[in-house]
C-alpha cells in the first residue's frame, strides 16, 4: 500500500502540499493539484482517515437527520447536501427521526459522541433542549425547513408564505370563491406560515376569511382523506381547497373519488410540495415546488463555513418557491358555475 511520502516523492512535492491537496484546507494551484491527484490515482493512495482525524481534529463525516425519510420533500433535499459535501471531501450519514423527539435526541447523542463535524437537522417539534445540548457542546448545526429563533442556528427553508398567498389568489383567479385550507399540526412554524399566507390570499382576493373552511390536525394520507372528506361534506362545500403538503393532498384526492366527486368541477386542488406523483396524478395536482436540492446545497456549504469559522454570523437563507399551474385548479366547467 502506497504511503504519502511515496505519492510526494513520485510528484515531487512536500508530504505538506499533498497533505493540502487532499485536504482542501489550503489553496494549492491547479496545475500542481492535478499532478499530484495524478500521481494519487496511479499509485492508488488511500488516505487514513483515521489518523488524520486524530491529527485535525476533524471526522470529516456530516450527520444529516430528517423526520421522516419517506417524505417526498426530502430525497432531493438529501442529494443536494450530498453533492455538495462531497464536493468539499465530507461524507454524508444521513437517519430518520421517525419524526418522534426521543428517536431525534437519540440521534444527536450518537452523533456527537461519534464526532461529527457537524449536522443538517430537519427539526421534529418544539422541544429544543436536546438540539441547545449538542449547540453548547460545540458541533454546529444547521437547521432545514424550519427555523428555531431561541437557538440562534443558521437555518435554511422556503418561502411557506409567498407559496401559499400565491397559491390562494391563483384559486381565486380561477373564480372560485369559497377557498378551505387543509393543514397539518398548527403548532407547526411552518404550517403557521402557509396559513398566514392563505390568510392574505384571501384579504388580497377580496375574499373573507372563515374558521370553519380549515380542517386537519395533523400530516399523513389518511389525515387528508378524514379531514378533506370533512370539508367536501359541509354545506355549501368549499369549490376549492388548498392542501398545506402533497400528502395530505393525495389523501383529498382520495375521498373525493370516493365521494364521487371530480377536481376541480367540484373542488379545484392545490397543493404544498410538488412531488413527482403531482404530475403523474389524476388530475394532475397543482402545487408549490419548494427548492429541495437547493436548500440541501446551500444548507451545507453554510454548515462547512460554519465548521471553519465558529464566529460567523447566524444566517437565515429563505429560498423562493414556484407554483405548477395544473389541472385539478383549471377554470370551473360552466357546469360548475
């Protein structure tokens, strides 16, 4: 097995310069830099991790945890932190909280204690004690989706409000004049944000505001299903219904098929998330696409700029989102009218 001073001697450099190559801690020159990745291939030297972590003391590993992986807004949100530490020469672990707080401290506990330089945290509730535990214990930590404003973390997300006011007055341009808002847990920052922004949609609509037109108490299909159907059955029905998550919506979808209704003749759709299966859907759903790929990029290299100066500023990044005009928000048939 080749050694670093093999590759110095055959690039005819310092073991100092291929130690900066491989590291990417210290500008070395593009010329110099492929010469000695060159020589790296030919004798195909693997670096000890090991002993340069005890020397850095830096892992070089990022742990990565979500609430809940099966969650469509998250594997492109993973690939996008993936490449970008990659790109930098970290590893990624990612885990899943199974969106319970015990599992998620749980987490966090391992990762420390497995020296991690650092992690990417999709926060699973309010309880914020186990996260300032492993702050003041020196990891840094970058939160995703969500903002937790008593721990002063950087944070990266989408614009939940600007997505849902938009996603209103397109309702309402559509002549629809009795909007619900189906929503997760309201406890939620972000639900409370895309309710606000429902909420402005209506004021900017010329529509009025009523308690009764929101339903739902938590994410999930079935949710979507019991709480949509809930909506569809009030008298008179709603004729268009915002849905706070693409679950929640495939789950409307759902009962209203089974109620025999159609969208958007009967209630026209839009949806948070735009997921694949939005356009494989019948009707294909209108829906905010948030930035995954982005904010998983973007809440990466903040979190290795954060690992190499502890004293940055805190950073909020908001990224924009984008509604996918489709068919289950199309104008309503004269039939509906």
């Amino acid at each position: 097995m080749a050694t670093i001073r093999e590759v110095a001697s055959r690039a005819s450099v310092s073991v100092g310069t291929v130690s900066n190559v491989l590291s990417g801690t210290v500008p070395v020159s593009t010329r110099l830099r492929d010469r000695v990745l060159a020589v790296v291939r030919e004798l195909d030297y693997q670096p000890n991790q090991l002993a340069q972590s005890l020397k850095s003391r830096h892992t070089k590993m990022i742990g990565m945890v979500l609430r809940d992986i099966t969650d469509p807004l998250f594997p492109q949100m993973m690939r996008g932190a993936k490449d970008a530490a990659w790109a930098r020469n970290y590893l990624l672990v990612m885990l899943d909280s199974d969106a319970k707080v015990e599992r998620e401290q749980q987490i966090l506990v391992a990762l420390r204690t497995r020296r991690v330089d650092g992690i990417l945290l999709a926060p699973t509730g309010p309880e914020e004690s186990h996260i300032r535990a492993v702050r003041d214990a020196g990891v840094p930590i970058v939160c995703l989706g969500r903002e937790l404003p008593g721990l002063g973390l950087d944070c990266v997300l989408a614009d939940n409000y600007k997505g849902a006011h938009q996603s209103v007055v397109h309702l309402a341009s559509m002549g629809n004049r009795s909007i619900a808002f189906l929503h997760g847990d309201r406890a939620d920052p972000v639900e409370q944000e895309r309710f606000a922004g429902y909420r402005r949609g209506l004021q900017d609509a010329g529509l009025a505001f009523e308690a009764s037109l929101e339903a739902g108490s938590h994410s999930g299909l079935d949710e979507g299903y019991r709480a949509g159907a809930a909506l569809a059955k009030r008298n008179p029905r709603p004729n268009a219904i915002l849905a706070a998550d693409a679950m929640l919506a495939a789950g409307l979808l759902r009962a209203l098929r089974d109620m025999g209704l159609r969208s958007p003749a009967d209630i026209a759709i839009a949806a948070f998330d735009d997921p694949f299966c939005c356009d494989v859907l019948r009707p294909r759903l209108t829906a905010v696409a948030q930035p995954s790929y982005e904010i998983g990029a973007k809440a990466m290299e903040i979190l290795l700029s954060r690992i190499h100066e502890p004293e940055r500023r805190r950073s909020k990044t908001v990224l924009d989102t984008i509604l996918h005009i489709r068919e289950s928000s199309s104008p309503l048939s004269s039939a509906a009218t």
